[in-house]
C-alpha cells in the first residue's frame, strides 16, 4: 500500500513552518563511526537467534558468491583446511553424477 499526498499549493504560513527539512550537520568520522557503532547494537538487539541465522546465512552467502573459484577454495582451506574443500567439491560431483545417473534412468525403457 503506497500513500502520495501532494503539498498543498495554497499553504499557510504556519503549514510552511511546519514542513522545513532538518539537514543533519556534517558528521565527524567518529561521530558516524559512534552512531553506526549504537544503531549495530539496537538492531542486534532487536533480533533473535533466527533472525541471526538468517542474517549471517544471506550475508556469508552473498560474500561467497562474489569471490572466484580460486578464492573460493582459499577461503575454505585458510578457515578449515584442504580436505574439506575436497570433500565439498566430490560432493558436488557425486550429486552432478547422481542427477546424471537419474535422468538416464527415467529415459531408459525396457527392453523384452
């Protein structure tokens, strides 16, 4: 649901008071770091763990996602080590294999 209200072209005095926009004064670098640094905390705090999960999930996902294969398997051997990138990446070929194996299947007819 969206609301647009058009000002009013014969406004008051006090109507045009009433709608002045306050510009934020420029903010020092430690100011924005402060204020970033409270509004993380508000936000966490409003969370709950699912709400936690899911946040951490999208974002590791979406950072994952930009890297290249090569910093891919960077990532995952510098964290864990080389086997489990190994171990994730002959679980992507087995799946790749099983769905092949499958679509053969379902395309096989019997033969008398």
């Amino acid at each position: 649901m969206s609301f647009i209200r058009n000002a009013n072209p014969d406004a008051t005095n006090s109507e045009l008071d009433a709608k002045q926009i306050v510009r934020v004064k420029e903010l020092t670098d430690s100011q924005r770091d402060s204020i970033i640094q409270q509004y993380v905390d508000i936000v966490v705090d409003s969370m709950d763990h699912k709400d936690m999960y899911s946040f951490i999930y999208n974002t590791l996902t979406e950072d994952f996602c930009n890297l290249s294969d090569e910093e891919l398997q960077c990532e995952v051997e510098c964290t864990h080590d080389e086997e489990l990138w190994e171990e994730l990446v002959d679980n992507v070929r087995e799946l790749t294999t099983q769905e092949q194996l499958d679509y053969i299947n379902s395309n096989l007819t019997e033969v008398n």
